[in-house]
C-alpha cells in the first residue's frame, strides 16, 4: 500500500471560525495507481492534494494520519516535511506555468533547487536530459528563461522537474485546465506515461474536469462539501455512478455528440453547504433528490461492491436506490 | 444581422512597436437574429479579438463589420452609445467584472445613469426584474450582496441580466463558462439557449468543443486568424473537412471512448502542422465561394485553405514536404 490517508481533517483558520475543507477524509492509494479527485469548486479536493505536500499557515490538521509507503508522513510539521517533500511526495501546482523562477535560466534553477536538496546537478542532468526528451523538450531549453517557453512548454517543463526524483507519490493539481485541447491531450497522457515510466509510483490528480479523468486515471473519488461520497474504478463509477451526486455531476457534463435542440442537460440545482457550519448528517441531503428522513444522520462509507465504496443512505447494498 | 467582411486586426508589437502581430485577417461571417454561432479556437488564434472587434473595445484594421445597416467601425460618440444599447458583452471572468467594494446591484445603476436616466423608479425596478427573471435569479436574493458572496454562476447571470437591461439585440459572449463549475456552467448555456429563443443573436466565444458543440446552430473553427471551417454544427463535428478540426475533435476528451496512443509530433506538442499527405480543399475547387477565402463544399459548410502561408497562398502547392 502506497498512501494510506485515515479520516484526515483540516480545517482553515478565518476570523469568522474555522472553515471545515477536509472533514474525515479516508482513502488507500496502492503502488501504481493514478487516482482523481473530481468535485465542485469548495469541495476540499485541492486542499486533500495539498495537505498531503504541503500545508501552508492558515492551515490546521485537526486529526487523522497520512502513512507512506508504511512510515507515517508528518503533514502537519512544515520543517518536517522538508525531508520528504519532492523526495518521497512532490507536486504539480496549479499554477505550474508561474511556478518558475523568471529571473533565472531553467538550468540554473533546476541546479539551485537540486543543490538546496544535496544531490548533485551533474549526478543527474543525464535523467534530466532523458526525461526532457521523453516530453518533447530539447536540452537546450535548460539555456533559456521561462518566458521563452509557451505554456504547454513550461507545464511539461515543471511535471519532468516535479518528479525528477523519483517520488513515491505525485499531486498533479489542475494541471490541464489552462492548456489548449491539444496540449491538454499531450499533458494529461505524458502524466500517464510517467506512472508507467516508474517516475512516480502512484499519482493523485485533481481536476474538476471529469471527462479529464476518465481518461487518465484507474480510480475515480468524488468529493462533496469535504467529504468522500464516492470512490471506485474509474469505468465503473463512470458507467454506473451510484451516490446521487455523481449521478448529477455525470450527467450534466456536455459531450461532443450531446446538442441543445436534441438533448437539454440540466446542472444541479442550488449550491454547496458553507463549510464554515456544516450542516449535521447527509451535507449533500438539500440539493438531493432522492433524500429522505434517514439522511439527517450521517451516511457511512459503505460498499456497493468490492471496492466501491459510496456514502449515501439511499444506495442499498445491490446498489439500486432503496 | 451583423455581417463582418473580411476583417483584419494586426497589433503592434515588440519594442516601439517595430514589428506586427497579424491577430485576425480576413475573416467574414455572419450571425442572424434568434442564431447562436459558436467562434472555436485555442489560444492566440484571434476568437477574443474578433469579439473586441464587435463590441468596438478594439480598433478594427481592415474589412467592415457591420450591425443592420450601421457600419460599426465608424460609429462615435452618441452613436456608438446607441450601439451598446443593442449590443453588449459578457466575459469569463465574473469575478473581476464587479467592482468589490460595491454590490453587485451597482452594474444595474451604472446601466441606468448612463441610458435610463429619465426612467421612473418603478420603470427601472419593472425593467430589473424582467432581467432578473429570464436569468432565473430571485432580485431580493441576489441583488443586494457584494460580490464575493454570491458564486460564480450567480455572478455571471447577473452580468447577462445587466447586458438584457438595454434592448440588446446581439450578446458577444467571450469565454463566459469556462471559469463555472460542471454543475452551473450548464444552466448559464441552457440560459443563452433561451436567450436564442426570444430572438438574439449570440455570438458564442468558446476553446471548448463540447461547449460549443452543445448549445451552437452554425460553428467557426479558427486557426492563427484564419477561419479553417465553418458551418452548420453538426456538420462540422460529424463529418470535419479541415485536418486542424479533425485533430482538435481527436483531442478532446470523451466520455465513453478513451484516447489512442499519441504520436511523437503530438507529444512534443510542437504545434499542429497538416501531413503532407492532406490535400488541400480550398484550392483544389477552382471556383471561389460567395465567402473570401473560403470554398463552399457543401450547403453553407465552408473551409478555408489547409495551410495557408503568410502572404494567403498555400502552403501545400509552394512547398511540397517530401
């Protein structure tokens, strides 16, 4: 077992109380699996990519435990983290494209932060060259500045640097969502080839773009309000979504093909809890259709089948709504 | 409605404006009232300029666009006002539309200050609501928040609210979903599926085929200022006659078919180039269409040279690659 993350919480310090993103959140990552997280914006599933690399000051761990590879990782230790970070986890930001420094050539840069870590530039510009190679990227773009990359340049620039060490485990974060649909294709499957490659051992990808996912990845969780309420294979969750929630989700996404005269999707009424004061039992309950009196308590994560889980009073075990 | 013939629109840049950036050239089409065009193009390929264009927020270079019977590119002073009072724009970014430090129902009384101003109070308060109401927002709910507590789709069918204030005829819509999650962007499409129903013609800017796929009648696939293809939606993304259609339709990710394996060009995402092999439509039909630039191959599909060279020659009978 890769990542173990057992009913993780974190919650951010704001001067009206604290904002509960990450509220129990238990997930098993094995060696080589790519897992998306996918929700609406304010789910929390940027901050469960975050806190596993790393948290930041306004961030508090409040329980819970995140183990490695078998060792416990200390997320909520910023010093601590050091020693792992990039080593063991690293990240694609966000923003990866802002993420270089722009006043330094890339080869200086990637010199300085390798040196920062104590390993030697020179032990290992021969991967660098190789990994630059694999994503399409010259050596002599380790001569230029930044600004002299596009943005497809610059985001596969940072994925090689990201993960040049070898870690046990990736955060890719939105990494796709400021490309072109052709780049984006080019980015998502160099991810893919990584895992392969043995780059990276197993990989979380956070996206709100599921059709992203379904793409690239063997395990599909969905977040709502900060919480799991579904995970399983990514095949099976796409073709038979179960909790309510994916339901929706899934099925007001266009497609190519899907057309306004012919087919008329519809998005899911209202908007998220504030997460400031959630509100007790099922946090989906109010925007849910299928919502009855049970789901004033809280649905545990129960599986429909093997490893597929979902949290919803309303899925019996078979599956079927009740 | 608004017809634009062969426009043009080259930036000045580099250091002292030595040297020019081609954005747009000679591009022509039209969109008719109650008619949703969909304009699609990855970044730089001049779909946000062509919008500024239109809502004259930029200089038009070359070619006319015109609204009816005005010439766009003329107007001035209170002429140009009476133009907004028919056409308007909405953008991506909602949350920097608004003006932080006011509520949001500011928009609304700089609408009025600057074309209602012998409006009575319930005249205007009628006119709100009408606005409000084809949003589908509820005016006590919305209209009196600031704008970091309202969401992102709430802000931005605020904003069409504002644009439906006048006696719009025509909505330029740059980009105005791609910041919304999955589960509101929908209900925003649907909305200017409605709007299309009482007879506005929408021009809609759009990087994401499924998006523009789902709500368009007639599609423009642009490339580097170039209209590639245009015609009725289904035509173009069922049977594509540009390679650069074809590849960006292969691109996209779907959701009940996965991605094949990339090639090696693709991968280094160098940029898109024709095969040698494609031939080029444009110039292989003699007879030019009624559209510059363009061949009619079937009824109202046109498209446009396979890969035109800077000076609009082809670039497949000048250099042929071996």
């Amino acid at each position: 077992m890769s990542l173990k993350v057992n009913d993780l919480r974190v919650y951010y310090r704001t001067l009206a109380g604290d904002v509960k993103a990450l509220d129990g959140v238990t997930l098993e990552i094995a060696d080589g699996e790519i897992v998306g997280l996918a929700g609406e914006s304010g789910c929390g599933k940027t901050t469960l990519g975050n806190s596993l690399v790393r948290l930041d000051s306004r961030m508090k761990m409040v329980g819970g435990s995140v183990e490695l590879d078998g060792q416990p990782l200390p997320v909520d230790d910023f010093e601590a983290m050091r020693e792992h970070r990039w080593k063991r986890v690293s990240m694609i930001p966000q923003y990866a494209m802002s993420a270089l420094n722009p006043t330094r050539k890339l080869g200086q840069m990637v010199r300085e932060v390798l040196e920062a870590r104590g390993v030697r530039y020179a032990d290992v510009r021969p991967e660098l060259e190789r990994r630059l190679d694999l994503v399409g990227l010259a050596p002599a773009v380790l001569a230029r500045y930044p600004i002299e990359l596009s943005g497809g340049m610059k985001q596969r620039m940072v994925m090689v640097l990201s993960t040049l060490l070898d870690p046990s485990l990736l955060v890719a974060d939105e990494v796709t969502s400021a490309l072109d649909v052709s780049s984006q294709r080019a980015v998502a499957q160099l991810l893919q080839s990584f895992r392969d490659h043995g780059f990276v051992r197993s990989m979380i990808v956070v996206t709100h773009d599921v059709s992203i996912l379904y793409q690239i990845t063997d395990t599909l969780a969905i977040m709502y309000a900060g919480k799991l309420v579904e995970k399983g294979p990514t095949d099976e969750v796409m073709a038979r979504p179960r909790h309510p929630y994916t339901r929706l989700l899934v099925s007001s996404l266009p497609e190519v093909g899907v057309r306004y005269d012919e087919e008329r999707l519809s998005g899911i009424p209202g908007s998220p809890p504030s997460l400031l004061n959630p509100p007790q039992g099922c946090r989906f309950r109010d925007r849910c259709p299928l919502a009855f009196e049970k789901c004033v308590e809280e649905p545990p994560m129960r599986d429909v089948e093997p490893g597929h889980p979902v949290a919803c009073w309303a899925v019996d075990a078979t599956g079927a709504p009740a | 409605m608004l017809t634009l013939d062969r426009v043009t629109k080259t930036y000045k840049v580099g250091s002292f404006g030595g040297s020019e950036l081609r954005a747009v050239r000679e591009v022509s089409f039209s969109v008719a009232p109650g008619e949703v065009v969909a304009l699609i193009g990855e970044s730089g390929s001049g779909k946000s300029t062509i919008g500024k264009m239109i809502l004259r927020l930029l200089e038009i270079n070359g070619g006319t666009i015109r609204f009816e019977d005005t010439d766009v590119g003329k107007l001035t002073g209170s002429a140009l006002r009476e133009y907004y009072r028919r056409v308007q724009g909405v953008f991506q970014d909602p949350f920097s539309s608004f003006n932080p430090v006011f509520k949001v129902s500011h928009v609304f009384d700089l609408v009025r200050n600057s074309y209602f101003g012998d409006a009575s109070k319930a005249a205007w308060q009628a006119r709100v609501s009408a606005a409000m109401d084809t949003v589908n927002l509820e005016p006590g709910q919305v209209l009196y928040k600031y704008p970091h507590q309202l969401s992102g789709g709430q802000l931005q069918r605020l904003l069409i609210a504002r644009a439906l204030l006048l006696d719009t005829q025509f909505l330029v819509a740059d980009e105005i979903i791609s910041m919304l999650d999955a589960s509101t962007r929908i209900d925003v499409l649907n909305l200017l599926g409605d709007l299309r129903e009482r007879g506005l013609g929408i021009l809609f800017i759009t990087h994401d085929l499924s998006l523009g796929n789902y709500i368009s009648a007639r599609a423009i696939i642009l490339r580097r200022g170039r209209i590639a293809e245009m015609g009725p939606t289904a035509e173009v993304f069922g049977a594509p006659l540009h390679p650069y259609t074809r590849m960006l339709l292969a691109s996209v990710p779907q959701l009940h078919a996965k991605w094949g394996a990339l090639g090696a060009e693709e991968r280094a995402g160098a940029g898109w180039a024709p095969s040698a092999s494609e031939p080029c439509l444009y110039h292989a039909l003699a007879t030019p269409g009624p559209v510059a630039g363009l061949a009619e191959v079937g009824p109202g599909h046109f498209v446009g040279c396979v890969n035109p060279l800077d000076d609009g020659s082809c670039g497949r009978s000048a250099s042929p690659v071996s």
